[in-house]
C-alpha cells in the first residue's frame, strides 16, 4: 500500500468534514477524471467509481475485469464488483450510505477539477436517479485543496524533481558553446533524463525542454544557430514518480573580449531577480494569489521594464500547472484563480518574466517555493546572475 494514497484519503476525509459533504463520488473510465493518480492511482478500463465518506468510509464499485487492481490496493473497506449492471449496484450503495450531499467532479472553471465529460455527467445523474439530483453538489470546493495542499509524500516527490532537474542543468551547462543549434543543447536534456531515469514532466515522455534563443514561445527546439551575443532561454521539468518540477534558466555567450552580459541585459535580470525576492518574501497562508502578482508586477513597471503578460507564479504538483489558487493578475483568462487563498503545503513557481519578440534580451528565470506556516523556502537553488558561456 503507497503511503501517498493513505495521506490523500486521509486528507479528503477531512476537509469534506470541514464542508459538511457526506460524500465525494467519483466516476471514472479509461482513466478519463485527472484526480484518479491523485486520489487512489488505480488504472481502470470500464465504468468505476470511488466513494469517500465524511465519517472515512472508502468504497469502490468496479467492473469484473477491474475489481482485482481495488482489491490488491488495500485503499478500500469494501470493494463492490459488477458484471453487466453497474447503476443498480451503484444506487444500492448510495441507498446504504445515505448521504445528505453528494458532490461530484464538474467545473466551469478548472480543468483539474472537471473529471465528468457532458455525456458522463448526464448519464451519473440518469444513474442516481431522482431521489439524489437535488442534493448532487460541486466537488471543487475542496478538490481544488486537496490537490494543492501538498502532503510530506509529495513534497519529498517534487524536491526529489527539482533536485534531478537542477543536476540535469548543471550537467548540460558545462557543455554549452557558441555553434551548438537550439535542437542540439535540447538533445542534451533528454540524455540527461535517460541516465536518471525520469521523462519530461511535461508531455511524460523522453522530449525536449523549451530551448529558445529567438521567437519566444512555447515551441520546441529548432534549428537555429547559437552565435557570439545571443542570449538564450530554458525552461525545463521532470517527473519523479509522478510528481514534476518547472525550472527555467537564462544564459548568455560571450562576444570576444566580454566578460559579462550587456548592461541593460543585467539590469533585466537584477530586475526580475528583485521581483521574484519580493513574492518570496511577502506570501504567507491568507493572502490572495492576485496580491502577490500585483507586487512583483508592479516592481517590474518601477523599475522600467514591459509589464509581465501572464501570471507571475503558478502551482505545480502532478502536472506543471497544477490549478487552483494563481499568483496572477485578476484578467478574465484566469477564472477564479486569482482570488483564491494561499495555504501552507502549496508549492508555487515564481517566474516574473520579460519577454521580447523582436530579438531583445529577454529574462526567463524560474523558481519554486513551498509555502510555510511561519515561513516560506526555496525548493530550487536560485539563479543569481545571467549564467555566462
């Protein structure tokens, strides 16, 4: 039994006390709902579902094909198996509990927690019959917490990614040089996840970081050159058992005769170095995500630079962005997210960005923080100065 699985159950058992749900009901196929890996991390291929109660009763209802991976899991106090009629069992369940509120996983505004396709919604509350719609409720009241509040499992999971991801850097660093295409430093990174052992934290698999020295973007490496004054982009991320890291470095390679970057390319940096001091420094359980934006975006203006053009922080966790709360600006694109509080256990990136499409030094420098009670750290070692070559 993971230990991981234990803490998660134990953690929404207690906040769906604290939001007074008798019942979180979870429905998945195909592995088709994001909080599966979270919650239990059981693969199933025909109609499942998950049943946690307030009081700590766990069930699960699965197909004959699939009951054997709930059984062996040891999650479960009770696991029931169908053949061929799955609502009947499931009504029978929910009659034997008889919860008050049900929520389920539907969201209009985080993917994370909007596990139910239209069609699977439609035929849940078919399923349930009449007798529970009026008490069906959201579950990402508190699946939005439980996925960010982050357990000492995943903390340890997501250090261990940050810890890869920086040697990786460090590794690939002492082999950059002036000749070397975009495509060349990025097959760099991938050799250094196969000696590890670990895949993109991305796309799960053996890709490419973001290299970038031109057009600024999210796109993959290509073919371009790197040459004497180029200033060049990295944003890279791994997963450790199933758990990521998202790190990005900005390098600069020496014309002849320098031996540092160009003035204004410094000050960038300093800018955004101050920037993302100034978030560390001030978050803490009860702020707003969009405070913390407002403080390192507004910095950045003093000082002169381009206002940033996305958030300045985001979760991560199982996947890079990992939804809920946001340290972004209170924009329409972002939801709710902005306005959501900050807790101890959440782990944030910091990344106050300036861009340029025309060529123009920009600085991309990320890093990750966890979120204390009384105090905020530093889970990456930070980038202090434009790393030279």
């Amino acid at each position: 039994m993971d230990n991981l699985y234990l803490e998660k159950l134990q953690q929404a058992e207690k906040y769906l006390k604290d939001c007074d749900i008798d019942l979180w009901l979870i429905y998945s196929s195909e592995g088709s709902d994001p909080c599966i890996p979270l919650i239990t991390g059981l693969k199933t291929v025909g109609k499942t579902f998950f049943l946690i109660t307030k009081e700590g009763k766990k069930y699960a209802i699965a197909s004959v094909i699939d009951a054997q991976e709930s059984q062996n899991s040891g999650l479960f106090d009770e696991v029931y198996i169908y053949s061929s009629d799955c609502e009947k069992l499931l009504r029978e369940v929910i009659d034997k509990i008889n919860p008050g509120k049900i929520a389920i996983n539907y969201s209009m505004d985080d993917n994370l927690c909007d596990g139910l396709t239209a069609g699977r919604y439609r035929w849940l509350i078919k399923a349930l019959g009449d007798n529970y719609v009026d008490k069906i409720i959201q579950s990402e009241v508190f699946l939005k917490k439980l996925r960010s509040v982050k357990t000492p499992t995943e903390i340890e999971r997501i250090q261990k990614a940050i810890d890869i991801t920086l040697d990786i850097y460090d590794e690939v660093t002492k082999n950059l040089k002036v000749g070397l295409s975009e495509y060349e430093v990025g097959k760099m990174f991938v050799e250094g996840m196969k000696k590890r052992g670990v895949v993109n934290g991305n796309t799960k698999k053996l890709t490419m970081p973001m290299v970038l020295k031109e057009r600024i973007a999210h796109r993959e490496p290509g073919n371009a050159v790197i040459k004497p004054g180029d200033f060049m982009i990295v944003d890279f991320s791994v997963d450790y058992k199933g758990y990521v890291s998202d790190i990005a470095r900005t390098f600069y390679f020496l014309k002849e005769g320098e031996t540092r970057a160009p003035e204004i390319m410094q000050k960038r940096f300093e800018a955004v170095y101050e920037a993302i001091t100034l978030v560390k420094e001030n978050i803490k359980p009860g702020k707003k995500g969009y405070e913390l934006d407002s403080l390192a975006r507004e910095h950045l203006l003093n000082r002169g630079m381009p206002e940033i053009t996305h958030a300045t922080g985001h979760q991560v966790g199982r996947f890079t962005h990992d939804g809920g709360t946001l340290l972004g600006p209170q924009w329409e694109r972002y939801g709710k997210g902005p306005n959501e509080t900050i807790e101890a256990g959440m782990i944030f990136t910091i990344e106050p960005t300036i861009l340029f499409n025309d060529g123009d030094y920009s600085i991309l420098t990320e890093e990750i923080i966890l979120v204390g009670k009384e105090k905020t750290v530093f889970m990456s070692n930070r980038q202090k100065n434009v790393f030279l070559i």
